[in-house]
C-alpha cells in the first residue's frame, strides 16, 4: 500500500481493512486473487456501498443484486 501511495497520492481512499473502504463507495473493484478477498461478505457489502462489486478475476461465485 506504502508504493500505491507513493504513487497515487490522496487521489484515492487508503484503509488497512476492506470493509472500512466501502462506505458510501460507488464501485469495487478487485484486481487480486489473495485468499482473504475470495469470500466477501456480500451482504456487508450491500449495507454499506451506494454500487456494485465487480471482480477482474470473477473469483466470486455470487453477484450482488
């Protein structure tokens, strides 16, 4: 996270726990294949986003609605 800060600046939101990203977030984007994004808690997910979660890597075996 330090290079991505590095070199993004404060041009995105920064959090050590993906769930305290997503308030209020329009979209999701998972570019990873690590373990801990495989099983999302979707409905988590859904209380707290305003959009959608999508995967590069469509390692989720269910959509949110």
């Amino acid at each position: 996270m330090h290079e991505a800060q590095r070199i993004l600046g404060d041009t995105i939101k920064y959090t050590e726990e993906l769930n305290d990203s997503l308030d209020g977030a329009d979209a999701l984007l998972i570019i990873t294949e690590w373990p801990e994004f495989r099983v999302p808690d979707f409905n988590e997910l859904e209380k707290r986003m305003k959009g959608k979660c999508y995967s590069t890597e469509e390692i989720f075996s269910t959509q949110l609605k």
